[in-house]
C-alpha cells in the first residue's frame, strides 16, 4: 500500500572477478509546513491531537530522512534514518533525540517463497506512513497517531500463492526498539490482491501483553481499489482492545476503534486531490480524547518534479460534552478548523 521514490545505482566487480553486480539503492526526502489553527489558540497542543503538526500560526521543519538498502545473493541491509522533530516523535520512547533510527533490519530469502527479517521496521498496521512523501495527506489520521509506529523483533513472510503472501513475527511492545524483560507480542499480515492489481487487501494484527500490567489486541485492514489512473479509493479500519492484568486488572477488555475513508482524484499528472473522512469512537476515552471524533481533512498535491506542495484544509470534531478544543480566551469548544501548507521533497 506504500510507494517509494527511489535513486539505483550499482557497483561494478573487479576484471576477473565472479562475484556479480551488488545493487545498492538510496533515497531520502525532506519536508517542512505552515499551520494555522482558526480558534487562533494560544497554548499547545494547539488544537492539534495527531501526530507530528504540533503549532500554529509557525514556519515548521519537519524531518530530513536518507535510506540506504544493499542486496547481495539472498541477503540483504535497509538501514533508514531521519533527523528532525517529525523523527523524535516517530521514536518518542527513546531518549528524545530528534535524531532517529527509523527502521534497521536484515533479511535472509532462501527461496522466492520465504524472506525473514530481523530488526526495526516501520508497522504494517494502518493505510499512513511517518515518511511525508508516502502520504496525500499531510497531517495525519487519528489511527495512524494512537496506532503502532514500529517493531523490533524477527518475522517471515510467505509467498501462498501469485498474489497472496502471509507474514507472521513476534516483536517488543508497540514502538520499542529496547526491551529488555518486557512481554513480546505477535504480529501478522495476510496480503492478497486481485488478478489486474485494482482491488488489494490487507488484514493486519497484533497483539499479546503490551506491558507488564497491559494485555492488547488490535485488528486492522486496509483496503484499496483503482478504479482507473484518476481515481481510486482507499478504507481503513481498526479495533484495539485492551485489558489490565495484575494487582487491580479486570478481565474486561475495553475498546476504542476506528474507520477512514480516503477519496484519490488525478485529474492530471502534476495535480492530485484526496480527500479523508475518518470517524473515532472511544467511549471508555482510553485515548484520554473524546467518546466520539470525526475529521474531514482535503489535500491537494501539486507536482513540481520530485517536489510535492500540499494546501490542505481540516476540520475536527469531538462528542458534544468532551469540548476537545479550545478558542483564543480558553475556553472549550467541540469544533475546530485548520489551514495548512507543506512542501516535500523526494528523491
């Protein structure tokens, strides 16, 4: 569901030398925005309870972020790093750095059918991605914010078939790249898609104790469909329950879920439109926002070579008694608007 942008080069063997070709690529991309919150609020988080756009009415760096990836025979290095506050919220359990290991893994492939992989990766639960030019959004959904980011661990993948692989591992908790005598958890995917490619699914999980005294299970799919090179659309929807275990624990488990909707339209190369509609409910407000939360975010992406322009307007709403946000005086209100404007670029 995710695409690169990617710069190939290969380095050449030695005369006489019978080792081929090792096929080295390298990619990278930056990006920085303009927010500004029409409450015109004067405290953080500004009206902003997603991930990475924390301001208002501020000129903004996001993330600088270089991957390198080698292959040789059946092996293989990705190691992909940022640098930047986008960076250090992506890693927020390491020690607050805003530079940042995004993902660091091995793979071994000892037939076309099978591929295992140790490391840090980036999760394969949700639709987002933490790299800016992955998304057609630039903020970011409620899902993807109170979602996994990463795991570290081992996992294989399974080719069953010409369009079906199955991958199953077994990680730290949620977003920890150090883990030393916490639980680990179990994580899968079941990836298919139709014969021509237009319909694709994606069913993800994880789930085991999270922490000592946590116990979760979070089941996601997403889904996409290309109706031709104009439009396509793309669903996704999660549940994460979660139960406290221990001195004080219940063997209830309490839910919060979510469901998103993305509209694509390329009415032509240079220009896109996406516009997002996404629903949250959490009435046991395990998020610690609201019983209820929608968002409409519109983007359009505007294509100048490898740079991508990004206005985008949204607007959030919590449940009628939670009053998420706030005005200029401070005081609550359950409605907010937002402008924003981004620059990224990719190569």
């Amino acid at each position: 569901m995710l695409t690169t942008a990617l710069l190939t080069a290969a380095f050449a063997t030695e005369p006489g030398d019978s080792v081929q070709k090792k096929p080295f690529v390298f990619s990278g991309s930056a990006d920085g925005y303009y927010r500004y919150n029409f409450s015109n609020p004067q405290e953080g988080p500004y009206n902003n309870r997603t991930s990475f756009t924390n301001s208002h009415n501020s000129f903004e760096l996001g993330m600088i972020s270089l991957k390198a990836a080698h292959t040789i025979g059946k092996v293989g290095l990705v190691a992909d790093v940022g640098f930047g506050r986008r960076a250090e919220e992506f890693s927020y359990n390491d020690d607050n750095t805003r530079f940042a290991i995004k993902q660091l893994y091995v793979t071994y492939a000892p037939t076309e059918k099978l591929k295992f992989t140790a490391g840090s990766w980036a999760t394969h639960i949700g639709y987002e991605s933490v790299d800016p030019y992955l998304n057609r959004n630039y903020s970011m959904s409620y899902m993807f914010s109170y979602g996994p980011f990463f795991h570290t661990g081992v996992k294989a993948e399974i080719g069953m078939g010409d369009k079906t692989t199955l991958m199953v591992g077994l990680a730290n908790p949620t977003d920890f790249k150090s883990a030393s005598a916490m639980p680990k958890m179990v994580i899968g995917q079941l990836a298919t898609s139709s014969h021509d490619d237009k319909l694709k699914v994606y069913i993800n999980y994880q789930g085991g104790r999270a922490q000592d005294a946590l116990r979760l299970h979070q089941e996601d799919i997403v889904l996409s469909y290309l109706i031709n090179s104009k439009l396509s659309f793309s669903y996704n929807g999660t549940m994460q329950q979660r139960r406290a275990i221990g001195e004080g624990g219940s063997d209830e488990y309490h839910t919060w879920w979510g469901s998103a909707l993305y509209a694509n339209l390329d009415p032509q190369p240079w220009l896109g439109f996406t516009l997002r509609a996404e629903y949250t409910g959490d009435k046991n407000r395990l998020l610690g926002l609201s019983k209820n939360l929608f968002e409409t975010t519109l983007s359009s992406n505007i294509r100048i070579d490898n740079l991508t322009i990004i206005p985008e307007i949204r607007l959030d709403r919590s449940s009628d008694d939670d009053n998420l946000f706030a005005n200029k005086a401070g005081n609550s209100k359950k409605a907010t608007v937002s402008g924003l404007l981004a620059a990224v670029y990719s190569f």
